[in-house]
C-alpha cells in the first residue's frame, strides 16, 4: 500500500501533466457530490442548532448557538463527514471501476499499450479528490451553519445577531485550518484506499473472483476508509490542538 | 535449411535464416508451488506467424505474459529483440512495449469509451499526433476491419465479433512489430472466426508484423501458421511448421495431433452420417 501511494504521487509529479482527465474527475468526485454535501450539511447544522440550543438552554446561553455549531462543524463534522459521504459516492465507485478494468484485463491492457496505469487511471483521480475534499468541505460547513442558523434563529428564536456574533468572536484561524489540514489529508486517504484495493483487486485471495471480487473490495475500500478517516481524524486533532 | 535447437533444444525446427523477435531461454515458471513452465525454450521468427497451441491449462497464456513483461519468469530469459524484458525497469520495459500489440482472450476494451476513443486511446497517449492524424489513422484502422459507422457505439452495443475486431484495430493503432493473440477466436461461431482470421491474414500480410497467436483452434489455426509450437508437460514438446508438425513422430506431438484432429473427422463423420 505504501509503495502504491509512492508511485501514485510520484505518476502525479511526473510529466505530461493533462488538465481534462483532472477536470473529469473534480466533476465526477467533487461537483457530483456537491448535493449529497448540501444535503447532509444542512441536516447537519439543523441537528446541532435544535441539540446546542435545548443543551445550551439549561444554562442560560443560547446566544453561543452560533459558536457551537460553527467551531463543531468547522473543526470536526465538516471534515469528517465530507470524509465520509465521497466515500459512499465516489470512494466506492473508484474502487469498482478499477477493480473491474482489473478483473476484465483493462489494467493489462493499458500495460500493454505501453500506457502508464498510474498516470493515466490513477494520478487524476488523486489530484481531483485532493482538490475536491477541501471545497466540499467548505461546502458542508456553510450550509451547516446556515442550516443551524434556520433552526436557531427562525424556528428557536435565538437573536440573529447573537448567533452570528457568536460564530465570529468564537472562530478562529485555528479552526479553519484544522478543518483545510484534515480535509487534504482526508482527500487523500480517500482516493489512496479505494485505488489500491480495487487495483490489488487480482492479489486478494480472500474469496472469490469476478463480480464477487469486486463487490468484496469495494465493501472492504468503504469500511476500512471510513475507519482510517475517524483514526485520522483523531490524530489530527490531538497534533493541531 | 533449419537451425535444430534453440539454445540445445532439438524439438526446434526454425529455419536457419530467420531473424528472431523473442526468445524464450530456460524459462521456469511456478504458481502456488507448481510448476507450470519448466526450462521452456522458444524462438518467435521476425515476420512470422508462430501458434502455440496445447491443451487447456498447460501455461500457453502464461508463455505469453511473459512475452509481454506482464509475468516474470524464476529462472531463465525472455528476450526481446535481444533485450532481456525480465531485467528491465518499468521505464524501460514500457520502451519495448510500444513495439507491442495485444489482442486479449476477453479483448479488454475499455467499455466507457466509444469504439473510436478505444483505437486512439493508444495514439492520444503514446505519440504527438494531433486529434486530426489520430482521426485519420482511426478511421484507416476502423475501415481496415469493415468497422466503418461503429465510430460512437460503446463496446457493449457491439457482437462478440465486431468487439474482436475492433481489439485488433486497437491493437494495430500504432503499426507494432509484434501482436499478440491470446485464444482470439473464443467465443465466435465458425463464420465470425472466419471473418477475424480473414483479417488478421490481410493485415499481417499488409503489414509485416510478428504474429503469437494462443490458440484452441486446431486445425483451421494451421493454415494461418509458419509455425507451429506445442506445449504440453510444462515444456515445448517441438516448434515447427505445420506440415512436419502434422507428420511429425514426436510422440507427444503425434498424440496430440491424433486427438484433436482425430475428434474433429470423427465427429464429422459423425454428423455426416445424421444427416444421412
């Protein structure tokens, strides 16, 4: 796994550097799942509004709504479930692609060919999600915190000007850069697992072949994702606080 | 004239004034701990058409992949136009391979792609052409191989046959030195098997390359041959043409050749006397 991280980092930096594959795969992992981001962002930020503020309530503070949501969604959901839903929608689909180019001899083809698989597949795709991962992310927490201030505001009754001074005395460089750092890395974690296992998809010997092969990686590249994101997700914060 | 022995070995009978493309030397090969290829020697003329032909199982496929760097051997050379590919880099090993055509069992198109974007993927990535020379070349490919008007069609919108063709126009692309047919013919029924040897003889023919061909097709796959190898116990049991493999007294190749052409009469006698 280490050396293909190698090697994938080392296709990126090597020229002839092609802008259309990297713009074909932003749009295929960042722009379409732009509305899963929005979706989940905003579920996200009502959630915490409507919990923070009944939390909040009890003592007396529901003017920090605004801090609450914001510093939660900056520094730890937004990353994280970002994380988490591209890898539902595109970690998954990375990794059945290239483990059925692999099953159907695609990969050897493309050897074949003399045309490198870690340039052509491979170096695109981890460019676009290291590209991608940040600006979803982004995504996520402002429709989060605009999501928190709907139920804060609107529906809570919290003073508007409250919950907005709030998330700016309590928002700081700090945070956001939390939140970039752990989206990058994220990104990359991301696209490095569902590659390798779908491109190893021929050494795995843990079962069967073909159709199954494939939908056993691909289970495999989205829980051992999802758990390196949350152990990541951890050490990233314990380095940063 | 023929040179006896490649490397020592005396079941070769490859004429003595041909260049040769490949060479096999003392090659050994084991999956899971076994054997499958042991001190496998073999010469692949410049030129010419050279079928491996042997029962199921018996590693032709893997003879093959080590042809094209895509397994390496334990023990032994594989050379390639003097080159031994088995000590190459990758950098290096994707050098000779752009003198490589390959056309797989299962044809590997790459099936997001159109038929078009498959025959100049190959082009678009390994020369400096522009989108009109690619275009030219393609469509010259393409029309080579009665493909004119498949140009959009995905790899799944086509036949069994029309997908063959268009991996051997795939494979093509860039006039290589060498191509390579693993079993190209599985899966057709006699006439698109037919068609596609049809065309790979025009080609061939048209433009000079180094023909490997795997094959089960025995013996409609002699009359496509300048030579005939056969493999069978792990080693090459004679590589010659195939008029002297069909009387040769090599008595594993002699076995061979009476049972799968002995079959083929007898179930057409068979059939004749059905329909009789």
């Amino acid at each position: 796994m280490g050396l293909f991280l190698a090697a994938c980092l080392a296709s990126v930096v090597r020229p002839p550097y092609k802008l259309a594959p990297i713009v074909r795969q932003i749009h295929f992992i960042g722009a379409r799942s732009s509305f899963v981001i929005l979706f989940t962002g905003a579920f996200t930020g009502m959630v915490l509004g409507l919990q923070g503020y009944y939390t909040l309530r009890k003592f007396g503070s529901e003017g920090l709504l605004g801090s609450a949501v914001a510093v939660s969604l900056i520094r730890e959901l937004g990353p994280v479930l970002t994380a988490l839903m591209v890898i539902g929608r595109a970690g998954s689909a990375i990794c059945a692609e290239i483990g059925i180019m692999r099953n159907s001899e695609q990969i050897d083809a493309l050897e074949c060919m003399a045309i490198d698989p870690f340039k052509y597949l491979l170096a695109p795709k981890f460019v676009a999600s290291v590209i991608s991962m940040p600006l979803l992310t982004f995504i996520f927490d402002v429709v989060g915190i605009l999501g928190g201030m709907v139920v804060g505001v609107v529906l809570l009754g919290v003073n508007q000007g409250a919950y907005l001074q709030g998330m700016y005395g309590s928002v700081v460089w700090e945070d956001i850069e939390m939140g970039i750092v752990k989206s990058l890395v994220f990104g990359l974690l991301v696209v490095w697992i569902a590659s390798a296992k779908g491109f190893f998809l021929h050494l795995d010997r843990s079962g069967g072949f073909g159709a199954e092969g494939v939908s056993r990686v691909t289970t495999s590249a989205v829980v051992l994702s999802s758990v390196t994101i949350l152990v990541w997700d951890y050490l990233i914060s314990a380095i940063m606080l | 004239m023929a040179e006896r022995g490649i490397q020592g070995d005396p079941r070769s009978t490859v004429a003595v004034d041909e260049r040769i493309a490949i060479r096999l030397v003392d090659v050994e090969k084991s999956f899971a701990g076994q054997k499958v290829l042991d001190r496998v020697n073999l010469a692949v003329p410049e030129g010419r058409t050279t079928v491996i032909i042997g029962a199921s199982g018996q590693g032709k496929s893997v003879i093959l992949k080590h042809m094209l760097g895509l397994v390496r051997p334990e023990r032994g050379n594989v050379l390639v136009f003097g080159q031994d590919i088995a000590k190459l880099s990758k950098k290096e090993l994707r050098k000779v391979r752009t003198h490589f055509g390959v056309l797989f069992q299962n044809v590997a198109l790459f099936d997001s792609m159109t038929v078009y974007d498959n025959v100049a993927l190959p082009l678009r990535e390994r020369t400096e052409a522009s989108e009109g020379e690619i275009r030219t070349n393609v469509e010259e490919k393409l029309a080579m191989m009665d493909l004119v008007g498949a140009n959009d069609k995905y790899p799944a919108q086509l036949s069994g046959g029309m997908q063959k063709r268009v991996g051997l126009a795939r494979a093509l692309a860039l006039d290589p030195k060498v191509v390579f047919f693993d079993e190209p013919t599985t899966g057709l029924d006699a006439k698109r098997s037919n068609e596609l040897y049809r065309l790979f003889y025009r080609t061939q023919r048209q433009l000079g390359y180094t023909a490997v061909i795997v094959s089960h097709d025995v013996p409609k796959i002699f009359k496509l041959s300048d030579y005939v190898t056969l493999l069978a116990d792990r080693v090459i049991q004679g590589c010659m043409p195939p008029e002297e493999f069909q009387r040769s007294q090599h008595p594993v190749i002699r076995a061979f050749v009476e049972t799968t052409m002995g079959t083929i009469y007898s179930s057409e006698r068979e059939e004749m006397n059905h329909d009789e």
